[in-house]
C-alpha cells in the first residue's frame, strides 16, 4: 500500500510542477529553466544530505551509477522542457507518462513479480492516463512529440535507478539532481544560442520563487517515487506516479484553456478503474 499512497503523491506534486514549468519554459528559454528545476533541487536536499550523510553508502560505484542516471534523467529534463515550450502540455504530459510503464518493465526485466490483478491495474493505469490526454494528437507539433519520447526513455531509465542503489535518499536527490544540471549546463554551453543561465533570474527578491516552488514539487515528487520505490513496488510506485499526466491535464484547462475531448473523460474514468485495481491488490 505504500507503493500507492506515495506512488500517487509524486503523481499530484508533479503534475502540478510541470503545469508551472511550461509556464515558465514558454515566458523565457526552456533550456535556462530545466536547468534552475533540477539545480534548485539539488541546493534544496543539500542541507538535508550533509546532515545525514554516511560515507560508506557510496561504496561500490553508487555515486557513479547515480550520476550516470542523473546525466540521462538531465538530458530527459532538457527535451521535455522544450516541448514543453511548443506544444500543449495535456497531451505531451501524456506522452511522457509512458516513462512509469517504461519503468516497470524494466523493474520486471530485473526480476520483480507482481500478482495478476495489480498488473491488469497497471496496463489500466498506462492505458488511461495515455487516452486521457492523447486526443489532441494532430494539434501537436511534430518536434515537441519527438522531444517527449526521447524523455520518456531518458526518465524511465532514471526513475528506475532511483529505486536500485539504497543510497541515503537526501544523498541520492542531490548527486542525482546535480549530475543533471551539469549535463544540461554543458549541452546549453556546446550548443550556443542559449541567453546566460542567469537570464530572467536574480531580477529582484521575489523573482527566485516560483523557480524554487516549481523545483520543491518536483524534489518533492522524486522523494515520494524513491521511497515507494525502495520501500514497496518499483513497478507499482512507477505507474501510479506517472498518472500526474490526468492532474497536467487538468491543470492545462484551467490555466492553459486546453479543452478536454470525450475521450479525455473515457481515459479519466479508465485511469480511475487502474488506480482502484491497483489499491485493492497491491
């Protein structure tokens, strides 16, 4: 249960994060954004690492497998972002919510077994979440899906690393969350074209808060999907929190007045069923 309970509290944190950030991707350069989003998660879970850091949990190539995750998981940030900045959030949110299906099947490559009914809910879950917000697929430019699912298998990757090394979990945010800023710095520098990561930052004493609200959901997010995670079902925790497309797409209506389809409903109602299967069982 608890692979649910915190499955569905990443989901609620990051579909409210990522209705924030294409707001914040559209007004100024996405790449400038995606990099603040994961670096202000890494100063945010600092303090909390330093307090409680063990040397020894780095032993064995943890450090080096997270900041190899977190390298892939920047480079997902990065593309999302961007897309972020040219489509409609409620379909591209549900693009990218393939990345808990693509979690768990690699949590079942790794050896993890689940019963019968908890994986009907969780092709109930995928399926539902992709139809809620895929109506609008001709709307979309072509460039902002082909970014998505390069993200979908970039975070897939990366949530299922989350789950894999038991690494203290403050730790695990800020070495995760600073190798991807790294990567993203380096790209946004090779590239060139891309304003000062300062840009649009620093203006005044308020102007950091959204950026630093944005990242708190997301931290917030990751620590609720890394300990269901390690604590229950990586495969449950995954597809559960990947539903934060449904809470995108609302958020899309109200903020972005992006229209739900009829067959945006049916997907509502075919995610709840997956949720509720999902809740029994697990």
């Amino acid at each position: 249960m608890i692979s649910v309970l915190l499955g569905a509290a990443a989901a609620l944190c990051w579909g409210v994060q990522n209705v924030l950030l294409a707001g914040v991707a559209r007004k100024g350069d996405p790449g400038v954004a995606s990099f603040w989003y994961v670096g202000y998660m890494a100063l945010l879970a600092l303090p909390f690492a330093v307090a409680t850091w063990d040397p020894s949990e780095l032993e064995g190539g943890a450090a080096g497998y997270l900041v190899l995750a977190g390298v892939v998981q920047g480079l997902g940030m990065l593309f999302f972002t961007r897309a972020l900045a040219i489509g409609p959030i409620g379909m591209l949110t549900g693009l990218l919510s393939l990345e808990g299906a693509g979690a768990a099947i690699l949590s079942f490559v790794a050896g993890e077994a689940i019963g019968g009914p908890v994986a009907a809910g969780l092709v109930l879950c995928s399926a539902g979440g992709v139809l809620l917000v895929a109506a609008r697929a001709d709307d979309v430019p072509g460039r902002s899906v082909g970014l998505t699912m390069f993200a979908v298998a970039c975070n897939a990757a990366g949530l299922f690393s989350l789950g894999y090394y038991e690494v203290n979990l403050a730790l695990t945010m800020v070495i995760f969350n600073g190798a991807s800023a790294a990567v993203i710095a380096g790209l946004l520098k090779v590239q060139g074209g891309s304003p000062p990561l300062t840009e649009g930052h620093f203006e005044s004493r308020g102007s950091e808060a959204m950026p630093i609200l944005i990242s708190a959901l997301g931290l917030l997010g990751l620590v609720a999907f890394t300990y269901g995670s390690r604590e229950g079902s990586t495969a449950v925790t995954a597809v559960l929190s990947a539903q934060f497309a449904g809470v995108a797409a609302i958020g899309g209506y109200l903020h972005f007045s992006e229209k739900m389809e009829p067959r945006q409903i049916l997907g509502f109602g075919i995610l709840v069923c997956g949720v509720s299967l999902v809740a029994a069982f697990a």
